[in-house]
C-alpha cells in the first residue's frame, strides 16, 4: 500500500542505519526504492546489501533531491509514497501511524506525523500548533505551517502522499537546492486537503554528516510572493501564507545573524514588499538591528526550554528512544 523512497547523495555514514529503521516497521513495508543521485562516498554498495529485502537501487548521475525523489515517485508501484532522508530515521510504528491517517482520513492528499530533533546527541522537540495526539485534517493549513518554527509540521521525513496528486502538481521543483520540499507541500496544500497526527514518530538527525542547510530560502519566500500576487490564490488563504512568509523570513534572518553569515536582508525586504507584508518589512528591520549575541543567547534559552519539553514529553519512551542506535 505504500511505497518508501529515500533520495541518497554521499550518506554512507547514514544509509544502513536509516534502512534499518524502515525495515523494523511493525506494519510492513512494500518497497522501499533509494534513488542514488550520483554519490561517491560508496553508500551505494551499502544499500546493494538491503537488496532482496524489499530494498531496490536506483542510480542516476547528480541532478539534486528533487529529482532523486522524482525518480522514487515515478517508479513506485503503490498508489501512496512516503519519504525518508537517508540521514533520518523512522521509529518503529511510523507506517503504522501513516496507515491509520489514511484509512481515518481518505480525502486527503498529504499525510504527516510529528518527529522529534537529535542534535548533539540530545533529542529536542520543535514547537507545534497542536496538542500531543491531535489528529485530523489541518485547516487552515497556512497558519498551521506558520506555527511551527523548525521544519513546519510537515517534513520530508514524516510525510506520505497521494502518488497521483503529486504527479498532477508537478513533483518536487527541479532547480531549487533549499525549501524544495515545503514549496511541495505549499502546492498540494493549495489543492488538497492535509490530515496530520501530532505524534512523535520520526528523528530528525541534524548530527548527521554532510547535513545540507542554509539560512537562505529564498525560493520557498518567492514562490509564496507568487502566490499572494495570483488572482488564483483564494483569499481565504492569504492571511497564513503571509504568516508563512514571515516565519521563513524571520528564521533566515536570525539564523544568518547568530551563523555570522551573510544575507540579502534587501532581498528579503523586496520580497516582503511584493508580496504586501507589510508588517513583515517591519519585523525584519527590527530584527537586522538586535545585535547577534543577544539573538543568540534568545535561541539558546529557547532551545533549551524545548529541549526540557521532549525530555518530560518522551519520559515514557526514554527507554526506547536511548536504545535506538546512535549513527
């Protein structure tokens, strides 16, 4: 019934551990399809040793993790396609928890779950919009994404799709090295309903090696430009793509300040001007002018309240979740 695709490029540190995860599901996988976009780390000849476990490779030349996960999508043969990073992993019930949203909740089109953040060997939970086991369809869907700061409460490693519904919008862009998965997720929102569950069932491994990141996302702040300067974009919808944009904007902005790292804080301006984020443009200017040690000590502080939230919040699984091997 579902199909797994797990786009690689150069995760050989990773691919064994996070295939094991997919093959300890207690509700079975049918396939799982590793779409090799041209590494050269060897994580290929990893993955050649899962095959005949419902495990098949696929190998291309590099063209980016759109289209390795393109590829994944294209070849599935189930009729729904979840998606896992090759440096992420999934805790056992997670295609359980998926089925279950897709049985309970048939007209939607995209179906996520929560996931939890390994960074420095310590778990941290991201603020979400919902309660600990909410479960249902998402609407407003916009404002919902704005409301959680990390990865929004749909990521590339806790989602599962309609195969059809995200061939008719297109796949994943082509040509977009950063937010390519939200600008997805933005597109299918705008069309089909979201059905989600705040449970824990994914690891986000920002310890990972090679971890791909950046504080610049412009692509994803110029496709919602777009959408809020469409006549086809309905006005029920505009508040939280702005509040969407915001959030993009804003986490840019603060992570390039505390990183040290150059930004285009005009582009950003301008983008919030097209887009007629008015309050946006505001904001920005505010938080350019706060110096990077204050930001910094504000997000630390912050992460360390939320880090104290997934330790109370996963009391119960601790067990569990210190027994899962470390990559």
């Amino acid at each position: 019934m579902i199909s797994v695709v797990i786009p690689l490029y150069n995760k050989a540190a990773h691919i064994g551990h996070t295939l094991e995860s997919v093959l300890r599901q207690t509700s079975p996988v049918a396939e799982v399809i590793v779409v090799d976009d041209g590494s050269t780390d060897g994580g290929a000849a990893i993955v050649q040793e899962f095959t005949g476990r419902s495990v098949r490779l696929i190998q291309q030349t590099n063209q980016g993790v759109s289209a390795a996960r393109n590829r994944g999508l294209a070849e599935a043969t189930e009729p729904y396609v979840a998606f896992l990073d090759a440096d992420d992993e999934w805790l056992p019930e997670h295609l359980a928890t998926l089925r279950s949203l897709i049985c309970d909740f048939p007209t939607a089109s995209l179906w996520s779950t929560f996931y939890v953040v390994r960074r420095n060997g310590k778990y941290h939970l991201p603020p979400a919009p919902f309660s600990s086991g909410w479960r249902g369809i998402v609407n407003p869907f916009f404002e919902a994404y704005a409301k959680a700061w990390c990865l929004g409460i749909v990521c590339a490693s806790t989602c599962c799709v309609r195969k059809e519904h995200l061939l008719a919008v297109g796949g994943f862009p082509l040509g977009v090295r950063y937010g390519e998965d939200c600008i997805t997720w933005f597109k299918l929102a705008l069309r089909f309903p979201v059905a989600h569950e705040e449970t824990v069932t994914a690891i986000y491994n920002q310890d990972a090696e090679n971890r791909c990141g950046s504080p610049i996302t412009y692509d994803p702040l110029a496709f919602l430009v777009e959408l809020l300067r469409s006549p086809e974009t309905p006005r029920a919808h505009h508040r939280g793509i702005q509040a969407c944009f915001q959030r993009i904007a804003l986490k840019a902005l603060i992570k390039a300040k505390i990183q040290q790292v150059p930004i285009a804080t005009r582009t950003l301006l301008r983008l919030a001007w097209q887009g007629k984020s008015y309050s946006v443009i505001l904001l920005l200017s505010l938080w350019n002018a706060l110096p990077a040690g204050l930001l910094k000590r504000v997000i630390l502080l912050y992460e360390q309240h939320q880090q104290h939230l997934a330790q109370v919040t996963f009391s119960d699984r601790e067990g569990h979740l210190s027994s899962l091997p470390q990559c």
